[in-house]
C-alpha cells in the first residue's frame, strides 16, 4: 500500500514538473534539422490525412522546438489542425476564410508564450495567404513575399532580410504539393538553416542595429 501511494505522489509531481516547469519559451531556439523533419512529416501526415500525427508533430514543434509549455502548446497545436482541416476542406477562396479564427488563436498563444509582439490578425493572414498561393504555381512570387514577411513577422528585421530562406520555403511547399517528399526535404532543410544562420547572424549584431524594423509585416507587398 505504501509503494502505491509512493508511487502515486511520484508521478503526480513527475507530471506537474512537466506541465508546469518555468520554460524559456522563444521562436529562435529551433534547431533547423529537427524543424524540417517535423514541418515535412506535418505535409506527408496531410497528404494522406492522418489528423493524429499531424496534431502530434505540430506539438513537438511547439513544445519541443519552440518550448512552449504543454497546456498552451497543446491549444496551439489543435486550433492550427483545426485551421488545416478548415482549409482543406474549403470550396473556394472565400471558403479558406474559415481558418482564420483558428490561425488568430494559435499566433496569439504562441505570442503570448514567447513574449512576442505579434499580432495574431496580420499573421494568420499572411499565413493564410501562403497556403493559398502555394496552390496556385503562377503565384510564386506572391507566395515567396508573403513568407518573407511572415518570418519579418515572427522574428523581426525587414522582409528582404529574409528573402533567401522565404524562396526555399515556397519551393519546399511546392515539392511538397506536388509530392515529391525528397525534393521537399531537401528544399525544406536548406530553408531552416538559411534562417537559422540568418538568426544567429542577428543575435550577434548590436542591439541598435539587430532591432525589429517597426513597419515589418505592416508593409504589404503589392503583389499580395
């Protein structure tokens, strides 16, 4: 009888030290290999709609890469499956609309977890805007511009900063559209490590120089 009650104290502050353990929560802490493994696994799982991995893998991005604490990655990660799911689902143009409420959700947990100033409104727009151009192949200008001010967005700067790694991360889409998982793996590789050094490149420049630029993301470009 004690063991059991022993046993039973354990894992309830093993499971309270995971749920609740003060985490340095930060959308620059990724590591690039693990991220395309994961967001390349999120778009196989899709295509052959397996909802489970995808919630499971959208977790691990939020929790494992971003450390954002269980309780609010798991709300993060189902409002962007369901965001997904709506998507997919839609009919029209007009009909991907209703992701957007899902996308808000999931931006403002994640800005509010990493203590970014986000705004959950312009941000799944543009994330909208990306899944929708992705679709279309004479949209590739506008899909690799929208990705470029979703990660000015997200990680501060001006877009054009970021225009290297926003071209391998539309192509990635592309390959991963057309299903061509190696081609997407690899494209989708080259871009996080492009932002990845492009992030440390940052962290290392001085404070003044390194600030966010105030009108990144507010600036549309006009093929949008």
């Amino acid at each position: 009888m004690r063991f059991v009650v022993k046993f039973s104290l354990a894992a309830i502050i093993l499971v309270g030290g995971y749920l609740f353990w003060p985490r340095s929560s930060s959308l620059s802490g990724f590591d690039a290999a693990s991220m395309a493994e994961l967001q390349v696994g999120i778009w196989r799982h899709a295509a052959s709609k397996k909802q489970a991995q995808i919630f499971f893998d959208l977790y691990r991005i939020l929790n494992g890469q971003y450390r954002i604490p269980p309780i609010p990655a798991l709300s993060a990660a189902w409002s962007a499956l369901e965001a997904q799911r709506a998507f997919a689902d839609a009919a029209d143009q007009a009909d991907e609309e209703k992701a957007l409420p899902f996308l808000e959700k999931t931006f403002s947990i994640i800005g509010e977890q990493t203590g970014s100033n986000l705004d959950p409104t312009i941000i799944a727009r543009l994330e909208l805007f990306t899944w929708s151009f992705a679709r279309d192949r004479s949209k590739e200008r506008q899909l690799a511009a929208a990705l470029s001010e979703k990660l000015a967005l997200l990680h501060g700067g001006a877009a054009k900063e970021y225009q290297a790694a926003a071209l391998e991360f539309a192509h990635a889409k592309r390959m991963a559209i057309a299903k061509n998982w190696n081609a997407a793996s690899d494209a989708e590789a080259a871009a996080w490590q492009k932002l990845r050094r492009q992030l440390d490149s940052r962290s290392q420049q001085p404070a003044g120089h390194r600030a966010a630029d105030p009108s990144a993301g507010s600036r549309r470009n006009n093929q949008l």
